[in-house]
C-alpha cells in the first residue's frame, strides 16, 4: 500500500512500527516529517506537507499507542 499525506491513521501504525521507541509526545516537526518521506511505503510530494499535516499525524500516532 502506498501512502499519501492524506493516510493520517496508516501513516500513525507505519510509524508506530517502525520506530516504537521514538517518544511522539515531544518530537520536532522536521523529525517526523523526515521519518515519514523515508517510510518505504510512502509516495507523495515531500513539500506537500504542512503543520497541520503533521499535527494531525502526530495525535493518530500517540492515539496508535495508547
């Protein structure tokens, strides 16, 4: 599966999976958003993120979590 910007909740497990340690609390924006574009399964525009993007990508993942 390929995931785009717009697959918040996918995104939030690929993450999950991949890094299980990272604290997704207290994360700078440019990390997560590093750790997505290099997530084998995404495909998407790089820039075509936002802060909101992110944020909303960062709740469904501390949502993965809990």
């Amino acid at each position: 599966m390929k995931l785009k910007w717009t697959d918040t909740a996918d995104i939030a497990i690929a993450l999950e999976e991949k890094y299980p340690d990272a604290d997704n609390i207290n994360l700078r924006f440019t990390d997560l958003h590093k750790w997505i574009t290099t997530l084998d399964e995404f495909e998407d525009d790089e820039n075509a993120s936002n802060e909101k993007i992110l944020e909303s990508i960062q709740m469904a993942w501390i949502d993965e979590r809990e």
